[in-house]
C-alpha cells in the first residue's frame, strides 16, 4: 500500500512539540507539504521532516489544492482551526486539527457538518486520552467498576505558568486563556471518561486577578501585561442531563500548591478514580470486605505500545489511532462530535461569566 501523503499548515511550536516528531515515527506516511505564514518556518520543517521534494508555502489554499495530498493536519492558532479544517475536508483531505476544536460552538458545528458532507476523516488533537493512567481508567469505567459516576472534577491547574510565547496572551487569535488552552483538555478527558455528553446547565466565573503583576516569578518569565487580553484563570459548573455534575477548574497562574494538569477525579456508587502526580499514576478507591481499600495499578507493566524499542508517547498514540481509522477503518477514538460537545460548555462558561448568568442548553 502506497504511503498517506500530508501536509502540515502551521509549523510552529505545536507542529516540532507534537505533531512532526509522531508523524515522523508512522511508517505509512509521508511529509510532502508544509505551510505557514512566515515561510521560513515552514522551510525549517520541510527540511527536518519533509520527503526530498517536499513543497513549501505562504497561503494554505494553494496546499490543498494538490490533489496529491490525502491528509492534512491544521496546527495553527484557534482563531483558523474552523475555515481552514472546512476548507481543507471540501478539497478532499482528512484533517487531525489541533485543540481546542475552534474559538465557538458555531464553528466547531462547521467543522462537523464539513466532515459528515464529505465522508471524509475528522479529528481533535486530544492526546491526553493516551495517557497510561486514562486508557487504564478508561477500561476501569467500562469494566464497571465505578458504577455510576455522578461527581467529576476536570483539573487544570498551574501555579504561575503562563506562556509568554507566540499568541497564547491573545484574545482575538486564541478565543480565551488557560480555559481553552488547558481547560479543554481536562474537560475532554472527563467527559470521555464518563461517556456523558449531554450538559444541561452551566455556570462560569473568570478572572484576570494577576495578569497586570509584574516581577511574576513566571516558570517562563514576566508576562508582559500589555498582551495578557485573556482570563488568568476560569471555573465551571456543569450540570448533565443525568444529573452528574462536573466541576472545571483552569488556570495558568493561581496561589496554589495543588497543581494538577489534564486529569481527572471521577466519583461512583462502586469507587473512585484520581490521577495524582500529574497523570503519571492512578488510584482507584473502593469498599472491599467492608474495608476502605485504596488500589495503585502499575501503569508501567503490560499493556504498553512501543515504536522501535521505546514507549509510545500520548501523541504517538493519537496519530496511529488517526490513521489507522483511515487507512484500516478502526474506530476513532476522538470523534469530532464529542470535541464539539466540549467547545459548547467551554463557550457557555465564558458567556456565564460575562452575564453573571446559567446557559441552559435546550437541546
């Protein structure tokens, strides 16, 4: 079988952290195209990732139309993911696009209509889902052993860790701060875990209490104020139609010491699940004999995927997963119509937090 040829729109920090080194790691692909505003990037890519004649350019358009190209993977700020995802799934292309989906429900919903208009492959770059610790809770939940899980907590707290690079401090690029960069993430994972994705109701509160600090103590440096147009940190409550409530926390700087990641709390009439020491563990807690019993699967024994001798990385799993969905039709395991679902809470917590009011959703 001939190699999947892709192309890759927007080659900065996403595409070298994520992207390019797992697509470098499938054998059945094949780097033919890169695009980025500032050509030079691009180049740098195609030089590090790309086939020999690997094509480079400014404007995305003129990417996809080569028809060569099978797949396309949309790695730019959120403020393009939609039109560009759109584009790309009516020029005959899968698309793996970055988190988070787009900036609103209304262009997420586009991304999803183009998908099912064309047949064609659409996926959301939630890697957390590959962690040890939330396939192993995931095979928990479906075996059972939570029963019914009715209270979650979605984590994604820094202390002071906000990113000083690139768009991130920029409202009208990103759409939002550490709730759609980070928060989405957390949010992805519970609602998978629980297989719920139908919310009722929503409450939300943000805040930009520490953004005009300066003299941070930033993990990447003093964030300038001047750019920082986005919240600092953001809070949910999610009721669901089942009645199970979630609890969303977001931040990239609180005074705090309980600093937790992309991770999960799931509570159940059988047990309990959390991930301490940043989704690199898990415990499972329960009532065995009528004792309180405390479990700690070893996250590091069996079951574990490799590539050339090394344990795959969560975005090494996502990629096969995408295109093994593709090239042999097995399930995909980030649907875009559950990332839809997380950007409509994730907008409904931002318009909460602006009217003071609950967004109720009515369908």
């Amino acid at each position: 079988m001939s190699k999947l040829k892709v192309g890759i729109i927007g080659c900065g920090g996403i595409a070298n952290g994520k992207h390019l080194p797992a697509l470098k790691k499938n054998p059945d692909v094949e780097l033919v195209a890169f695009c980025d505003i500032r050509l030079e990037r691009a180049e740098k890519a195609a030089k590090e990732y790309g086939t020999p004649d690997a094509k480079v350019y400014e404007d995305y358009k003129e990417l996809l139309a080569d028809k060569a190209i099978d797949v396309v993977h949309v790695l730019t700020p959120n403020k393009e993911h939609s039109f560009i995802t759109v584009d790309a799934l009516h020029a005959g292309k899968h698309v793996m696009c970055e988190k988070p989906m787009a900036k609103t429900y209304a262009e997420a919903k586009a991304m999803v209509e183009a998908a099912q208009e064309t047949g064609k492959i659409l996926s959301i770059g939630y890697q957390n889902r590959c962690t040890a610790a939330a396939l192993q809770a995931k095979k928990m939940v479906e075996g059972g052993e939570l029963g019914e899980i009715y209270y979650a907590k979605a984590h994604a707290i820094r202390r002071r860790a906000v990113p000083t690079w690139g768009v991130f401090l920029n409202e009208d690029e990103q759409g939002g701060g550490p709730l759609i960069d980070i928060g989405t993430h957390a949010l992805d994972m519970t609602l998978w875990e629980m297989d719920n994705y139908k919310p009722k109701m929503v409450v939300g509160t943000t805040y930009a209490k520490l953004r005009d600090q300066t003299d941070t103590g930033n993990a990447w440096g003093d964030w300038d104020p001047k750019e920082f147009t986005v919240e600092d940190s953001a809070f949910g409550f999610i009721t669901m139609e089942n009645g199970a409530t979630i609890m969303l926390e977001a931040s990239w700087a609180l005074n705090t010491l309980d600093v937790r990641e992309a991770v999960t709390t799931l509570c159940g009439t059988k047990g309990g699940i959390d991930m301490p020491e940043g989704g690199r563990a898990l415990r499972y807690n329960t009532v065995k004999y009528g004792r309180q019993v405390t479990e700690t699967p070893d996250l590091s024994a069996g079951g574990v995927a490799f590539f050339d001798g090394e344990a795959a990385k969560p975005e090494d799993l996502e990629n096969r997963n995408f295109y093994d969905a593709i090239l042999k039709g097995t399930e995909l395991r980030t649907k875009p119509e559950q990332a839809l679902v997380v950007t409509r809470i994730l907008e409904a917590i931002y318009e909460s937090a602006k009217t003071g009011k609950p967004v109720y959703f009515n369908d």
